[in-house]
C-alpha cells in the first residue's frame, strides 16, 4: 500500500513540476541572453583596450561577432563559449602587452 502511495504522490509532484519548466526555461534563456550580452560587451572594452596597446589579436572580433550572431538566432550555448572565448583573448592579449612592454635583449 505505500509503495502505491509513493507511486501516486511521485508521479503527480513530476507532472507538476513538467508543467513549470516551461517558464524556468525561459527565464534561463533569458539569463544565458544577458550573459552574452555582458560577456561580449566586456570582449569589446578589453579589446579595445589591447587595441590601444598595440597588441589587438587577429580573431577576437571574429569571436564577438560570431556570439552576437549566434545569440541573435537563438544558440545560446555556442554564443556563450564564443563570447567566453573572445573574452578570454582579450585578456591575454592584455597579459602579452603588459609581459612584453619592456621586451628587449638581456645582457
């Protein structure tokens, strides 16, 4: 008798909660949209920034506009990894300028 209880009680809290998942889904996609956003805005400024030290990398924006893209028909976990990406190159263009800002022969 109670494993019928159990039985009963478990598919009806799963039926409940499959109804919910349509809202959840898209609050996280409207999270993952956001978190693109962030990401590629912050891919640009730290390019930007690279770019003025003179050590801007070839695909960066290649990265970006591949996010924006891909956000923009709806893939938002390619989108996330490529703004992730091109916010990561940024970075280490950033860490090469700052690590080759006084380059020159040690003698």
């Amino acid at each position: 008798m109670k494993k019928i209880l159990l039985t009963v009680l478990l598919s009806g809290a799963l039926s409940a909660h499959a109804t919910e998942l349509a809202p959840s889904d898209q609050i996280s996609s409207n999270l993952a949209m956001e978190q693109v956003g962030l990401l590629v805005a912050d891919a640009y400024a730290l390019n930007k920034e690279a770019a003025s030290m003179g050590f801007e990398w070839r695909d960066t924006v290649e990265f970006i506009k591949k996010a924006e893209e891909m956000a923009k028909n709806g893939k938002l976990t390619p989108a996330l990894e490529a703004a992730k990406f091109a916010k990561y190159q940024a970075i280490l263009s950033i860490r090469q300028a700052n690590d080759q800002a006084n380059a020159g022969p040690n003698y």
